[in-house]
C-alpha cells in the first residue's frame, strides 16, 4: 500500500482546494516572502499556460525559461520543458516538487566523462611513438 503524499501535513487534494494566500503560508520563508510580494509579469504569463493546459485549450508543450518559478500544487501532473541553458529539458512534476524551484529540477551542467588519458599526460606516454 502506497504511502498518501503530505506536504506540511496537508494532503494534494487540501493542497489543491486551499486559496492561494493560505498555501504560501506553508512555505518557507525565503518562498513566502517571494510569493507575498506578488508574482512578476513573467511568471504570470507561465501561470495562464498552465491554468489552460489544466482545462485542456492549451494544446502544446509548456516551456519556460523562466526557472525561479516555484512550484505549486496545481501544477502537480503537467509535463513542464525548462530551459537547461543549451535545451529545454522536460519535467513531469510530482506532489514531492511542491515547493522547490523550476531550476532545482534541471541539471544546466553535464557530467564529467573521462576516457584513458592522452599523448603527454604521464611520463611513460611520451615514449609512445604518435604513429
């Protein structure tokens, strides 16, 4: 049996249900106090894509540059592309992102792969003929 997810005790749907001034309450305070002073122009605009990708008229991918955006419940389940510098990266968000930043779910670097070291790097590789 799956554990029903909580965030501060409340469950999605009271999440879901509650006015938006009651749920920045539950925030911590760096995001309350963000949320409190009103959202910027530009976070409104992906606030409309998302209100009309819920009621099903807004019929392409949600994509933003915009990755200060925190997550709020009503955004639980859409498929959201985000901006990694170089692509837009998808981001299905899950009831556990409530609450985080766009940008917190987007990796903007890539891992570090390395392979057998080159001509040079040791004493030894030097006596390798380039040929």
């Amino acid at each position: 049996m799956a554990r029903e997810y909580r965030y501060r005790g409340k469950t999605l749907e009271e999440l879901k249900k509650m006015d938006f001034k009651e749920f920045i309450q539950l925030l911590p305070s760096r995001k309350f106090r963000s949320l409190k002073r009103g959202i910027p122009e530009d976070q409104k605009a992906l606030m409309k894509k998302v209100d009309k990708a819920i009621a099903g008229t807004y019929k392409k991918n949600i994509k933003t540059q915009n990755r200060d955006v925190i997550v709020v419940p009503k955004m639980v389940g859409l498929m959201i592309h985000v901006h990694a510098g170089n692509r837009y990266a998808p981001v299905m968000i899950e009831p556990e992102m409530i609450g985080m930043y766009l940008g917190e779910l987007v990796l903007t670097r890539n891992r570090v792969k390395h392979s057998a070291p080159g001509v040079g790097a040791t004493r030894s590789s030097s006596a390798i003929s380039v040929r």
